[in-house]
C-alpha cells in the first residue's frame, strides 16, 4: 500500500526473492515518483539480493555413481542461464551453484555473466 499526504511518502516494498517487506519513506524532499524510483532501487536488507545472471557452458557433468561407472542417460543442460547470488565466487562456487540446481555434480563448465 503507497501512502501519500503533504509531508510523508511511503512506498511498500516486496522482496522478489525472501519475500521479505519494508517501507521506502521520506518526510521531506521526495515525490511520489521518486520514492517509487527509490523503492525499485532498494536492496533487501533480509536477505542482501543483489544477483546477477549468469551463462554456464561446456558444462560437464559427472554421471557416474557405483552402478554406473561410465555414467548414466541424464537429460542434463551443457548450456544454461542462471540468477546468482552476488556474492558467490564463480570460479571456486560455480560448480556448486549447478550441482545445487540440478543434483548432479560437475567435472567443469565456463561461464560468463549476461545482461539480465
């Protein structure tokens, strides 16, 4: 819900991502039009969801398991974009970030980060 009187704008905020709710306000300066650019701006305090998409590619996966030592039919991407968390370090979390997605581990990939 947005609240506007002479002296006091609030915008209502959702996270995207935690879901997580906050107020943008302002007693003074802003319009209703800034504070709305305001609260597209703001990152959520709860969960830090600054992300960044990222392209993984020539990802190869590790099928492989005691029944299957030269590895199983697996309908696994060897190209994908993904949303990921800011703060993740591609090249020592990256194979990680694809094995928490898809359940499989990964023997390597390249990647690069995209426009979102």
């Amino acid at each position: 819900m947005n609240n506007v009187d002479s002296s006091h704008v609030q915008i209502t905020v959702t996270c995207e991502r935690c879901g997580h709710t906050w107020d943008v306000e302002d007693y003074d300066a802003l319009s209703v039009q800034a504070a709305e650019q305001a609260a597209r701006e703001a990152e959520c305090q709860n969960c830090n969801a600054t992300s960044r998409q990222v392209r993984f590619y020539n990802i190869k996966w590790d099928t492989t398991d005691d029944d299957h030592p030269d590895g199983q039919d697996v309908d696994l991407p060897d190209d994908v974009t993904l949303e990921v968390d800011g703060d993740v370090d591609l090249d020592t979390e990256g194979a990680d970030v694809l094995s928490d997605k898809y359940g499989w581990c990964v023997f390597s990939f390249d990647y690069e980060e995209t426009e979102p």
